[in-house]
C-alpha cells in the first residue's frame, strides 16, 4: 500500500515533513504501545439508547460470542469518535438516514476502547483540543494560537501528512470486522484508519465547509455539505502555502448537500408551521441553547438566559437549555443566575420521561425554563435532535448544528474554521451572522421577537428542502452502499 504520508494525491512531501510524521508515530507508541499484531474480536449488539429509534446496533471489542451477527448484505459502519458532540450528531444523521433506506446502521466509536492504542492516541488529541478550547476564552491566546491553528494549521498537507502516520495505530480495531462493509467515517480519523486496515468501501463525510487538509483520507471519497468548500478541496487551494497542489481526482469529492436525520427532514413543514403558528398566536417563543463542556462561550449563555428572563416570566418566551453530559454547567448557570430556579424544571438523567416532553411540545403550551442533563453521551446529544423540532431558535455557536433545518442564532465561534458555517448557513436564509460579542447576540433575540425574521428564516428552510439541500446523509449512505454494489 501507498504510504500516504509521503505522497498525498501526488503531492510527494518534503523528507523533513515525512520523518516529522514517523516521529509523531513513535511518540504514540513510546507513550501508549503498539497492539498492532493484537487479534481484537468483534461482537455486535443493539445500542440500549438509539437502537429502537435509529436501528442502530454497537461494534464492540470483547471477547465472547457476538449477540448478533453482521449484516454484511445491507450493513453499514458509521465509524466515528466523540470529540465533542459534532461527530457523534453528524453519525445519528446517518444512522438514522441508513435506517430510512432499508440498511442496517453499525456504530463504531473509535474513542470508546481504552485498552486500544487506538483510543489513547484519540484521548490525548481529545484532551488537547479541549484544553484548547477553554483557554481560547483568552483573546491573546485565541488570536496568536488558537484561531490560527484551526484555521491555517490544520489546513496544511503536512499536517495530514503526520495524521496519516498516527491513523495506522488505529487500524487494529477493524481486524475482524468484515471489510466488504460499507464505512462512513464522521471524522477524518475513522476514515483513514479504515482504509489503513483494508475495509473496502469508505466515505469520508467532511464536517466543515473551510478546506483543510485536516479531513483528508485519500483512498475514501469524500463528501462535503457545501457547494462553497468544493473548489478549494478539489485543488487542495492553500495546503501547500503559495504552491500549486496536483488536485483530488474528480471521483473523490462529491457534494451531498448537508448530514441530517431523516427525522428531521421529513418533518421540516410541518415543523415549520407550527412555528409561523405559535408566532402569528403570540405564544412564547421557544430558544434553545445547547451547552457544550468546555465552558468556553458560559458567559455568552448567562447573558441570554438573564436577557430572557423578564420576558419568560411574562410569557414571552420559553427556553429549553440542554448541558449534554455536563451537570456543572448547569449547576453553575443556576448559581450565577439564582432567579432560574423560579421558573425551572429539570429533566435529568430521565431520558424516557424527556423524550416524552419534546414530543409533547410539538402541540402543547409549554413555558418557563426547562433544563436537560444525561451523563450518556447518546441521551446527552439526541435529546438537543428531539427538542429541535419543538423548537423556534436553535442558539448555537456554528459548528455541525449550522447546517439543521432549524431557525438559528449563531454565537461566537470557538475556533476561526467554525465561521463558514454562519456565513453558509446566512446565504441559504436559515441562520443569523455570527454574533461575536454578546450585545450583538441580544440584538438578534429583539429581532426574533420583534419582527418577521423567524418567517423569513422558516419560508427559507422550505425553499431549502424542495432543492434537495439537506439530504446529504441520504446521499452519503447512497455513495456507500453504492461503492459495494458496483
């Protein structure tokens, strides 16, 4: 096999840049091991949380006799790692869309293994990133590192090049997984060690819409979410600094049109009506906040919560604010802001019972606070995919929830790559600019209430459903069970 940290669509690396890609590798394997001669079984089971809904079944490595076999006829792998909740929420939507289409949807979480060289290499990188990520509430910090990593230095090849390299401690999870299954990988990791350990069929679905060379995996085809992000892939535009790159071969990158569950999208007017009626019938509008862990954008939260305060206590507004697996954060919203208590309820930890709201919400009055907390990271993402259809504004920063056929109010970044989301997401007429300090962030809740904006936004997301643009997880899932068929 090729080694894809040498040459990289053909663009062959510098000597000092491959010898920089062994030493990342060795360094792993000097602090966490090499288990690549090690003969991890492969069980299967359905997952306790999604597996009803979105018919998905586990991929474990444990010994025993696996509870279900593979479906190597209409199987397919969703291989990912929990990196935050992106990843995970980009691999529900298509689980859910591989269900839709008659498949059998398979989870792979890479990150979920700790006896794995794979999963340390994968935790270390996690907890760099995350630490990255609290201290980029440091404006020196954000300007002179944090922002121009994420934007400038994971999009150079030789940063693929050391990616590549350490994508081969991961391999040793797929030995025996059968490798005529069709993989999606929902981050570049995933994928590229999918291909380093032989599996036949891989589809690298790319996140985000600024071309890095962060999420190659040559060997994949991938799939992006946005017609802006094709020409700079397709030429690799940037990755070489001022050099002209040999481009992507024109079967490796496909537009797909953004990753949603099939849920959501099949339901997007009758969602959006119900919207345009709570409004026209002046009921609370409904803002959702999801919380991430970091603590990075805490502040930005308390001002929205305190801002809507008044008007939630009037029966103006309504709230829904989901911390995920993060209880501390909740905790610590409701200490800084004592007067949520008042008007709060809690649905912790009861996914059955939170469930049974959002779907309650979908006709029924609904006012006050009400606060969302699972410690599973299953419950923790999809209960913010279930409120969102009950919801009139999702409020997120522009991450993977850009691109939901949802009414959004987009807060500060946390990282540079993160703004095409807001800029796509303005263009298609269903997301606000980025807010980037919090009274700009205020201005746009008044505009919410105050004026037709969440009309515009709904009139646009159905314009956006009759063109096909969230049907990219159909269309990825479609691309991998395509490759197998050919």
């Amino acid at each position: 096999m090729q080694d894809k940290s040498r040459s990289i669509f053909g663009n062959v690396m510098p000597d000092k840049v491959y010898k920089k890609a062994l030493r990342s590798k060795k360094k792993y394997i000097k602090k966490f091991g090499d288990d690549s001669n090690v003969n991890y079984n492969a069980i299967v089971r359905k997952n306790p949380v999604i597996g009803d809904s979105l018919g998905v079944y586990d991929i474990r490595l444990e010994d025993g006799q696996s509870p279900e076999a593979f479906d190597t006829e209409k199987g397919i792998i969703v291989s990912n790692i929990r990196m935050g909740f992106g990843h995970y929420r980009i691999s529900m939507a298509m689980a859910s869309a591989a269900k839709a289409l008659g498949y059998t949807p398979y989870w792979l979480d890479l990150n979920s293994f700790p006896q794995t060289t794979c999963t340390k290499v994968i935790s270390a990188q996690n907890d760099l990133y995350s630490l990255g990520s609290r201290w980029s509430k440091n404006p020196i910090f954000n300007k002179l590192v944090w922002e121009p990593m994420n934007y400038e230095g994971f999009r150079a090849l030789s940063y693929n090049a050391a990616d590549q390299k350490n994508a081969e401690l991961m391999a040793p999870v797929y030995r025996n997984i059968p490798k005529d299954i069709p993989v999606i990988g929902t981050h570049v990791w995933p994928a590229q060690s999918a291909i380093h350990a032989g599996m036949k069929h891989v589809v690298n679905a790319i996140p985000d819409n600024w071309p890095m060379a962060l999420h190659l995996s040559e060997g994949s085809v991938h799939t992006i979410q946005c017609k802006n992000a094709y020409m700079g892939y397709r030429i690799l535009n940037g990755m070489n600094k001022d050099k002209v790159c040999k481009p992507m071969p024109q079967d490796s990158l496909v537009y797909t049109g953004h990753y949603i569950d099939h849920e959501l999208v099949s339901n997007i007017e009758v969602d959006c009506q119900r919207r345009l009626d709570r409004k026209a019938s002046k009921k609370p509008m409904r803002f959702l906040l999801t919380i991430g862990g970091a603590g990075a954008q805490k502040e930005i939260f308390a001002a929205i919560i305190e801002y809507l305060l008044p008007l939630i206590k009037d029966g103006k507004a309504t709230l829904f604010v989901n911390v995920g697996d993060y209880k501390n954060v909740w905790d610590d919203l409701t200490k800084e802001i004592p007067e949520m208590r008042t008007c709060a309820t809690e649905h912790f930890e009861d996914f059955k019972a939170a469930s049974k709201f959002a779907e309650d919400a979908l006709d029924a009055d609904v006012s006050g606070i009400h606060g969302f907390y699972h410690s599973d990271i299953f419950e923790a993402v999809y209960i913010t995919n279930l409120l969102m259809r009950a919801a009139d504004v999702l409020v997120t920063k522009p991450s993977e929830l850009a691109f939901y056929p949802v009414p959004k109010l987009f807060i500060k970044r946390v990282g540079k790559h993160e703004m095409w989301g807001a800029i796509h997401s303005a263009e298609m007429g269903e997301g606000t600019l980025e807010c980037r300090d919090i009274p700009h962030t205020l201005q746009m809740i008044d505009m919410f209430m105050q004026t037709d904006l969440l009309e515009e936004m709904c009139d646009a997301i159905k314009v956006n459903k009759s063109i096909g643009l969230y049907d990219g997880a159909y269309n990825v899932v479609k691309i991998a069970m395509g490759m197998k068929n050919q």
